[in-house]
C-alpha cells in the first residue's frame, strides 16, 4: 500500500440517507485517510441500493487509487450529481476498495455512524 494512504475497517453500522430514503446501510464500512485530506468512508456496493445510483459521465484519475467513475443519486427530487465515486479496477496496492462507493457529504446527503 502506499506510504500516505491508509485504509482500515470501521466498527458499528454506517449509513447514507438521502432525500428522506436511506441508500445504504452497512457494518462492513471502510475510512481511507490519505494524508491531510478528511476521511473518506467507503462502503461495499452489495449494502447500498444501486437502483437508485446510476452512473454519469464524470471520470478522475488518482496515480495511487487508479481510475473513478462516478454516480448520481436518483432521488423522487431530482438527481444529486456526481456524489458518489467508485475505483472499479483499483491499483493492486488499494484493492481493498474494489466493490466499494465513496460518498461527497453535503447538504443534499447525511452520512452517518448509526
């Protein structure tokens, strides 16, 4: 793994609420800490409700995670843009977030230790 990024399993249930719907809800959540950047949760796909993501153009690239595709949320409001992200094919040193979703906290989103 690499020297600045740190990825560890978080105790409890973690979820995502959205709109008043909760998207995810998982006790298999994992914090990635990458150097002075805030934490960032990610959680495995099969606990979130992937009806309700649906994948946008938007696409990034990070030397030390591989290639992100992004999602939005699709909420009975209006979809919230590119909110979520997703290493599909990670660098073999962050294969621990394969499968997983990273969420942008927001006013739109509440991610919480439940």
């Amino acid at each position: 793994m690499t020297n600045h990024i740190r990825v560890r399993a978080l105790a409890g249930a973690w979820s995502i609420r959205a709109a008043g719907s909760v998207i995810a809800e998982t006790h298999s959540a994992l914090e990635l800490i990458e150097c002075d950047y805030d934490p960032v949760i990610y959680f495995p796909r099969d606990d979130i409700a992937m009806a309700f993501m649906d994948y946008t153009d938007k696409m990034s690239h990070c030397p030390h995670k591989g290639d992100a595709r992004y999602f939005s949320i699709i909420t009975k409001n209006g979809p919230i843009d590119n909110v979520a992200w997703s290493y599909e094919s990670p660098n073999a040193d962050m294969r621990q977030i394969k499968d997983h979703l990273a969420f942008y906290p927001n006013d739109k989103i509440v991610i919480e230790h439940v």
